[in-house]
C-alpha cells in the first residue's frame, strides 16, 4: 500500500492527523554476531532399527564373526542371552564327553528253592524250604513238636532250652523284654518282628514224631524222618529270607552231643548285679 505524501495542514488543529514516525533503519554493524553465524544444517533422522528377533540384554544386535569352537564348549542355548551375540552356541565335541560310571557290582543270589506254598512236607527229597521276605518278618514262626531249642545271634550269642524249662548259655530279649526264642504251650516260637537279631537256629523233635511249621498267612508244612529217627529243623537267616532245612539225625544222640555237632557252643550267662541301695 502507497504512503500519503498529500501536505499537512496546519490551520486545522482538530482535524490534524496524526502521523506515525517511520523505523530508522538499523545499521548491519549493530546487529549482534549470533544472528551473522551461519545456521548448522541438521542431521539426518536415525534409521529405523532393524526387528529384533530375541530379547537380547546388552552387547551388540548385529551376529557375531564365526569363532571355531573349542573342544570343552558348552552346549548351544535355546532360551535367555544375556549379553553377547544371539548366535546358538557350536555342539560340544566328542572328546568332552565324560566316561560312563562303571555298572556296580550285583549281589549275590541264593541258589533256586522251593517256596512255602510248594511244599507240604520237608523229607529227604525235598529237604529245603526258602521263605519270602514278607513271610520272614511278620507275625510268629510257630514249631510244634519240638522238644529244643538252639539259637545263635548276630552277635555270636548261644543258648539252649528245652520244653521241659532246662536251659543253657544266655537268652536272648527284644527291645520289648520279651524272649526272641521261647516255648509256649508245647511250641516253639520264633518272634519274626525282631528276625534280625537271629543268625541261625534248630529246632529238634522227638523221635518218630514230625514236626510242623506254621506262618502267619496259614502257610504251613511238616518236617519227618522216614527212617524214625530225630527230626532237626535247622533255620538259617539269609538277608531278609529265612531258609529252613531238614537234617535228620540217629533216635538215639544226645542233646550236647547234637548242639556241638551243628557247631554251637553256649554262651556262659552272667547274671547282672543289682544296684546297691543306700
């Protein structure tokens, strides 16, 4: 838009106009030195960053140069990184592998023996019978017909009793005071809960006479000599299984004579003192 250049008049105050002064321009000198400096250009925006495909705490993104595996590497990792390169790990060597345990050695096992329930009558045919461990730890093994009994303990302890109360060497109690071999109303009996304290035992019948066996589960069978002499149970303790065999012997031996015969030797009992009261 053009300026007013028409004059002013003067003789007319009220309708004097007023006139707005013009900007003085300004010196290029006077202008501050920030606004002479050339603008920086700017920089370029960031490249997007390429997708990720894991999570990755750390280290660089980008695969790591190919580093031929060492014989003792540990095997490639499917699951967190934390830190390092993404790259699966190289496969273990061969050579890092460790040997295998050698097999421990087996036990032991008795030879093949008839079971309780396939024998009914222990006799120079069939004279072993071996009970399962089941059978060997519950309940009472019950003789009846035995006139003696012979006991030897883990601990090499010997005693002898008869039915008709003699006694010889040292008894034997369980944890519950109670005699691990004893009579009972013409049995013989053998506590089978503290079947562990016993190594080995007998059991003698009389002459001409069998003797019988019975467990807990109403397994039961008979032990004769045909030939009329002294039916012998022996019972021998091996692991959890209790074996029993039958060993006949002469009508006429004596009882000593049968217990050193077997290899049993009684234990001298000493009686305990009392403790003194004051």
């Amino acid at each position: 838009m053009p300026l007013n250049t028409s004059q002013v008049r003067r003789d007319i105050d009220y309708l004097r106009r007023r006139v707005k002064p013009r900007p003085e321009p300004v010196a290029a000198a006077a202008q501050p030195e920030a606004a002479a400096a050339p603008v920086a250009p700017q920089a370029a925006p960031p490249a997007a960053a390429a997708p990720s495909t894991g999570l990755t705490l750390g280290g660089p993104s980008s695969p790591a140069p190919s580093v031929p595996a060492p014989t003792t590497t540990r095997p490639a990792s499917t699951g967190l990184t934390l830190g390092g390169s993404s790259e699966p790990t190289a496969a273990p060597a061969t050579s890092s592998a460790r040997p295998a345990a050698p097999a421990a050695p087996s036990t032991p096992q008795p030879f093949p023996a008839p079971t309780a329930e396939e024998v009914r009558v222990l006799d120079d045919e069939t004279p072993l019978v071996r009970l399962d461990p089941r059978q060997s730890a519950i309940g009472s093994l019950i003789v009846g017909g035995a006139t003696a009994i012979v006991w030897e303990t883990v601990e090499r302890v010997t005693g002898v009793a008869s039915s008709d109360g003699g006694a010889d060497g040292t008894p034997v109690t369980t944890p519950g005071n109670r005699p691990l071999l004893g009579f009972d109303g013409g049995d013989a009996i053998l506590a089978l809960r503290h079947v562990h304290l016993i190594r080995r035992a007998l059991f003698v019948g009389a002459p001409g006479q069998p003797l019988t066996v019975q467990l807990f589960d109403d397994e039961n069978f008979a032990a004769a000599d045909e030939a009329g002499g002294v039916p012998v149970v022996s019972l021998l303790r091996i692991g959890s299984r209790l074996e029993l065999r039958l060993e006949p012997l002469p009508a006429d031996i004596p009882l000593k004579t049968l217990v050193r015969q077997f290899g049993f030797e009684p234990t001298p009992y000493v009686v305990g003192r009392e403790p003194r009261r004051r």
